[in-house]
C-alpha cells in the first residue's frame, strides 16, 4: 500500500463473544460511521465505505474482541448473469484463496467459475493468479443476495492471542471473579466509543474495580481511570496489577463505598463495571439488587451529559426496574450452565445513540 487512505473495506469478525460479538464490531466501527456508510453484508461480515484511513481503522480493530481481519476492495463487479446462467460447466479446480459466499438457492461451485471468467475477461488478474501453488493474501466475496462480487486483498490480520498477557492468572493480583480481558475491553468500548471528549483526555470510572480488569483496558487505551473498591485487599492487588502494566500514572484507586462516590457532579465520561454477586464476588450479607440500585444513583450523578454507561448482572429479578429506569438490555454473554450475564448500557441525554442506548 502506498497510500493510507482508501475507498472501500471489509471487515470480517468472529462470534467469540456470543450474541454480542456483533454489537462489540458496531462499537469499534462506530466513529468511521461519521463520513462513511457502514453496511452489514452477512452475519459476520461488515462492509465499509468513505474516505477511511488504514491506520486509525488498524488502531480501532485491535482494540476490538471480535474483529478478525481486514480487507482492501480492488475490484467489484455485477454477478447477476452469473446467478441466471444455467448452462456454465463446473471445473475440479481448487482456489488457494478465501471464498465466502452469501445467498441460497444457488449452485456456489458454478457462480465461482462464472465471477471468476469475469474478473479474468475484465483483466482484473490472470490464471495463475488465481490458482497459485500456495496460499495467498486474497479475499473473494460473492453476494448472490445483493448482485455482486468483491475481489479484495487482506491488508490486516488481528492476532488472536494479544490478550493473553493481560490475563488473570498472569497478573501480580487475580481474583476468581476477576472479568477476562476479552470482557472487559468490550465493556470499555461499549462505554466509551458512543462519547465525545472535545479534545481533553476522557475519564473513566469502574466503582466495583476490584483487581482493575477495566482500569487496565481503559488505561491501555488512554483514558484516565478511576477505580473504586470498598474493599483493602484488593485495592492493594490492583495498585500492583497497574504497576506491573506500567500503567500507574493513568490509574488513581479509592478507597471507598461505590454507593458514595467521592467525585464532582458531571466529572466521568464513562463508566463500565460488573458488580458484586453470587458465592465469587460475595456482597457480605447486603442485598446484591440494592447494592447495584444505590451505585447506579450515585453514578447517574457524576456521569456528564452525553456519557455512557455499561455493566453486567446477571439473572431477572430486576429487570423490569432496571429497563422502566431507561436501561437497555444490549446481549448476554454466557459463562457457563449456572452463569449468564446481561450487558445493560446508559446513555446520559435524552436521545437514543448509535448502538441503541436510551
């Protein structure tokens, strides 16, 4: 590539976050939405178009849990005669490329042949580079829904193990109930990726911070994050967790009930966490449901106009308070057979945004 700018893209995401490993790629893609059109191509394919820069477009999709690769459009052409030709002969001829099809009630193995015969015909490429001897960087898409065939060129592959160092059992500090790296970046991003800062450095706020999963994400990110915890031990344990990340200089703990908290009126920009429940977070006698009902006053009172905020609960006894209060239920994500959790999100004004908070 030799420029940073291009037309169009598609992004290709895996659904390793349940039912939300959807809204987790709208939330990344959510600010090139600004002056560009974003379609949904097929349940993990999205399509990009505008005037994108590669770079902060690479920026965003690594900060992503779902998101997988990336890939330049070259070239798209119509297919429709190829969808209503019944007569093209089938060759055994295996492509060393990505093949995705979209649509049914068509014959995948000879729409291949046809867009291929096309592409070849438009001096698009030639033979041999379509059926090369080892496996290469192209990405063949063909929308039989829509008409059309995209010939792309993989710019970007996201590494599937960059969360690794970040987990639990890695840190200095862990608990049982402390949230995985995937989760917590995508309540992060969730949060934060639907305000704007105006140029200033955003503040982040996880009242229920225990060992600092969101603080360190959010810290990664560069955000200023603020952790709550009314607990010694592990306000200790996540001191050492920002320390060992080199990460202290953006992180400021208290120590503190997250019912009361010690901040100014307006102050956060964002708020994620995920509040004490069942035998792994224990609540110490008090009431889980009235613990989150005191914390989410609390919070509504410092997050400014315009902020979000997104956290986990699990089960129903409170949902019909929680979405009569203007919360939205986002997805769920599944643990295990005892444990799902529901993402809940907050917008703080008056209109819905992009991802559908109130």
């Amino acid at each position: 590539m030799t420029s940073d700018l291009i037309r169009k893209v598609l992004l290709v995401y895996k659904w390793n976050l349940g039912e939300c490993s959807r809204l987790d790629a709208l939330a990344t893609l959510r600010p090139f939405t600004i002056n560009g059109v974003l379609r949904e191509l097929s349940e993990n394919i999205f399509e990009l178009e505008g005037e994108i820069d590669l770079k902060t477009l690479r920026e965003y999709a690594y900060r992503s849990v779902t998101l997988s690769s990336i890939v330049a459009v070259r070239y798209e052409t119509d297919i429709t005669d190829c969808l209503s030709n019944q007569g093209l002969k089938r060759r055994q001829r295996r492509v060393s490329f990505d093949f995705v099809f979209i649509g049914r009630g068509t014959n995948k193995d000879l729409v291949l042949e046809c867009v291929l015969e096309k592409f070849i015909q438009q001096g698009v490429f030639s033979q041999e580079k379509i059926y090369p001897r080892r496996k290469t960087e192209f990405f063949l898409l063909v929308d039989a829904s829509r008409g059309k065939a995209y010939w792309g060129e993989y710019l970007h592959r996201i590494r599937r193990d960059r969360f690794t160092y970040r987990s639990p059992e890695k840190r200095p500090y862990t608990q049982f109930s402390a949230l995985s790296p995937r989760v917590a970046i995508f309540l992060v991003n969730l949060s934060t990726l639907t305000v704007e800062a105006g140029g200033r450095q955003r503040r982040f706020l996880d009242p229920f911070c225990g060992s600092g999963s969101t603080l360190i994400e959010a810290a990664l990110l560069g955000y200023y994050a603020i952790g709550v915890e009314v607990h010694y031990k592990p306000i200790r344990g996540a001191r050492r967790n920002a320390i060992f990340y080199n990460l202290y200089e953006n992180i400021d703990l208290i120590l503190s009930d997250a019912t009361w908290l010690p901040l100014r009126g307006g102050s956060i920009d964002a708020v994620a966490f995920d509040p004490p429940y069942g035998r792994l977070a224990p609540t110490k006698g008090r009431d889980p449901g009235e613990i989150l009902r005191s914390a989410l006053n609390g919070i509504r009172e410092v997050v400014r106009q315009g902020g979000s905020y997104v956290f986990l609960y699990p089960g129903k006894t409170i949902d019909d308070e929680l979405r009569s209060s203007g919360y939205v239920e986002m997805c769920r994500i599944f643990e295990h057979s005892s444990l799902t959790r529901s993402v809940w999100c907050f917008h703080n004004d008056n209109k819905d945004n992009v991802l559908g908070c109130k």
